[in-house]
C-alpha cells in the first residue's frame, strides 16, 4: 500500500557525527515500551505499562490511518535519526570531493595522498552509520506499531474477563439462598467475584494511559510532531515462525552490521595516521580528526547493575599531535591498536547481541507452542462450565470464577508470547542489518 502524505511538518538537521563504534545491545528507540505483564494477586495477567488501547472512535476524514508500510515510509522520509545520518554522509563526501579537487597539494602538504585515503575511509564509514541507522528505524517502527496491535489483544481479553465476571456476579446474586444453587455459592463468595470484576475494571482504565504511551512511541519512532494525530489500522501479531538456524544469524550480523564496518574503518584510518606523521618534522601537526569530529555521537558505558549491559570502547583520536616526528608516529600508533581492540570489542558485542535475539526468538516460539493449545481447551471449558452455571447444573460457584481467572490469565500469557516472538524478529532484521527477511519491516535496507 503506497504511503499516505500527511499533512506534516517536516523535521531536518540534527547533530552531526561521523562514527558510530557502539554496537547497541538493546535499540534505545525500541526499549520505550516494558514487555512484562502485571500480575493480580488470584493470577490475572495481562499487561499495565504497554497493555491496551481504549476503543477508538471512528476516524474522521481529515485523521489518516496508517498500515506497518505506511509507517516505515514516512520515518525513512522524516526521522531524525535518519536525516542526521544522511547529512553526516553528505558531509563525508563533500569532504573527500573536496581533498580530491586539490591540484598540486601535495607539493606544500606531503601527507594529502594520506588524507585522501583517509577521507574515504570516513566516507565508508558514514555510508555504514546511515544503512545501520535506517534498519534500526525501521525496527523500531515495526516494534511500537505492533506494539498498539498487541495493546488491542489485551484490550479485548480485559472485555471479555469484565463481561464473563459481570455475569457470574449477576448469577450469583439471582441463585443466592434459592433451591438448586451450588453449595458454596454464599455471600462471601460474591464479595469474591466482586472484588475480581472490581481490579479487573481498574486495570481497563489503566490501560488507556499504555495506549496513549504506545501511540506515541510509533509517533516518535516516525519522526512525526507531538501534536500531529493518525490512527493505526486493524492488524494482527505476526504467526510463530520455525527453523531459524543461530548459526546463520550470527554469520549475517557479523557480515552486514554497520557497527562493525565503522568499527573497521577507524583502523584503518588511525594506521594511516602513523604514515602521515611520518611526512613531516614539525613539531605540532593536526590529524584526520581535525577534518572532522570523531567524537560526536556518544558512547554509553555498560551498566553493572540488575539489568547487565556491556558496553563499548570508545575511539581516541586528538585533532591535533604535538611532539617529534617519532613520538608523533609512536603516539599514532598505539591509538592504532586502541582502535583495533575498539572493532575487536564492538564485533563480540555484535556476536552476543546476535545470540540474545536468536535465543529470545526461540523462547517465544516455545512459549506459543506450549500456550496455543491451553488456550483453546481452557476457552472451550470455560463456555462449558458458564453454560453448566447458566443452566442450574454446576455444583461449584468457585470453580466457575476460577477457571474463568484461568483462562484469561493464559490467554494473555499467549498474547504475550506473540508479543515477545514479534520483538524477538524485529531484533533478527535489526541485527543482521536486514539480512535475515523476517518480514515484519518492507522498507528495502541497503547493504553498506
């Protein structure tokens, strides 16, 4: 379906970077939403922070409604993180176009054809950040877009609790003290299934709060303005998928990510370095940094707490060196072997990035295989066990208001599954930067 064009404003710019040596464990565009489910004290689960979507109204003529390639097209058009990329690269270029139109530099500058080099290398590099950084705006998209698909599962197996509880409230108060009423139907337990429609309803009106949350993560996932409004079409959660081979994904991750080619590109530009201080005796000589900051794009350090997150080595590089020809070369050098030990470091931490998404992939698949078939047993006994109470039949009020607690808790469990199983490909396509199709995003994903 081609992309509706909103009427939107745009956003460009953004600060400038050239590097990225920090291979992310965890896409920080794809972390807004908690993937965990609350938990009543009797067992019903489903989710509070990501959680459901009110119903929304009919969209008027004037709100357009957006499919996944919808979405994925206005974000590869207007997301900053994108613009910003695609002006870094521009200015890479413009760079190297620039040493290139030298005519008779080398003359007065001994080191040119160096820079030249080097300046390609920055060129490899930034065209590397922008393929990285349009794959991960494309997860990111296709995550929080399903993340309103799975907000409205939750919604409607909360309606379904609500109702089946509001009846068998009402049940018990129409058989309660009569002849044929089951023997432990009393007062307190009333009170009981009360008190269980009573949360049930509590977390209904919580879950409008997850909704808005969710829309607006997919808002600023695309790179649209806070006050800009769209509505996100019917979808449903991607099926389970089988065979995906570990081996495979890591090969791809460690071919493809960007991380690793920028990583291999500083390398190759610091052991240039060395060779260019070596033309010339002055005491004070600049460095590739000086055409361009190295630096600019941060580099989180790892998190030794309960959530462990190991993180990167950063690149250090100096616009400018200052000493003789030897120290010079000496100090070019080592910052050459910083920088092999940063791409050692930044394609383990690819590897191990690689492995989580594949074993989070399997967890989920396991999870739906073992959930689906519950699920569909427990709905059937259920309808059973309502009908029986309906009907006179059914000797145990308890069990009913249990077993109806039951199935909606493993109902959402499995909406869970499914949930957790179409974040688990989304890392697939984003680690192996778009190798592995698992079709959540549509966009094409250029190879660096």
């Amino acid at each position: 379906m081609p992309a509706r064009k909103p009427n939107i404003s745009r956003r460009g710019g953004g600060p400038e970077f050239t590097m990225n040596l920090q291979p992310v464990l965890r896409n920080p565009g794809c972390r807004l939403l908690p993937l965990g489910i609350s938990v009543f004290v009797v067992g019903l689960c489903w989710s509070a922070n990501v959680s459901c979507q009110e119903k929304p109204a009919a969209p008027s003529q004037t709100t357009p409604t957006y499919r996944l390639a919808d979405c994925l097209a206005i974000a590869r058009q207007q997301a900053p993180a994108i613009l910003a990329a695609r002006a870094s690269l521009a200015a890479a270029m413009t760079g190297h176009q620039s040493l290139q139109q030298l005519r008779g530099g080398a003359l007065l500058a001994k080191d040119l054809p160096i820079r030249k080099q080097q300046a390609a290398w920055g060129v490899n590099a930034a065209a590397a950040n922008l393929a990285q950084v349009e794959c991960d705006t494309d997860c990111a998209v296709a995550r929080t877009y399903y993340s309103v698909t799975y907000a409205r599962d939750q919604r409607q197996i909360a309606d379904q609790i609500v109702i089946r509880l509001k009846l068998t409230v009402a049940n018990g108060e129409t058989l309660l003290g009569k002849e044929g009423a089951p023997p432990d139907l009393n007062p307190l337990a009333i009170e009981k299934a009360k008190l269980y429609l009573s949360m049930s309803e509590t977390r209904l009106h919580e879950t409008i709060r997850g909704q808005q949350r969710a829309k607006a993560a997919l808002r600023e996932a695309m790179g649209l303005d806070p006050e800009v409004d769209f509505q996100v079409a019917e979808d449903k959660l991607p099926e389970a998928t089988t065979g995906i081979e570990k081996s495979s994904i890591m090969d791809l991750a460690l071919a493809r990510r960007g991380e690793i080619s920028q990583s291999q590109s500083a390398v190759n530009i610091t052991c240039l370095e060395v060779h260019a201080q070596s033309k010339s005796t002055f005491v004070k000589r600049p460095t590739a940094a000086s055409g361009g900051d190295m630096h600019a794009r941060p580099i989180p350090t790892g998190s030794f707490g309960d959530n462990y997150v190991p993180g990167a080595i950063g690149l250090d590089f100096p616009s400018m060196f200052v000493g003789s020809r030897t120290n010079r070369m000496q100090r070019a050098s080592e910052l050459s072997s910083r920088a092999q030990a940063a791409a050692d470091k930044a394609r383990n931490l690819v590897a191990l990035d690689a492995e989580d998404a594949w074993l989070r992939w399997e967890e989920a698949t396991s999870n739906i295989t073992k959930l689906k078939p519950a699920v569909k047993n427990g709905a059937a006994t259920a309808q059973k066990a309502q009908d029986a109470l309906d009907s006179g039949v059914i000797q145990s009020y308890r069990d009913v208001l249990e077993m109806f607690v039951l199935v909606a808790q493993t109902q959402a469990k499995l909406n869970e599954a499914y949930y957790q199983h179409m974040i688990a490909l989304t890392e697939l396509e984003r680690v192996t930067a778009g190798g592995y199709p698992a079709g959540i995003t549509v966009m094409p994903v250029q190879k660096p």
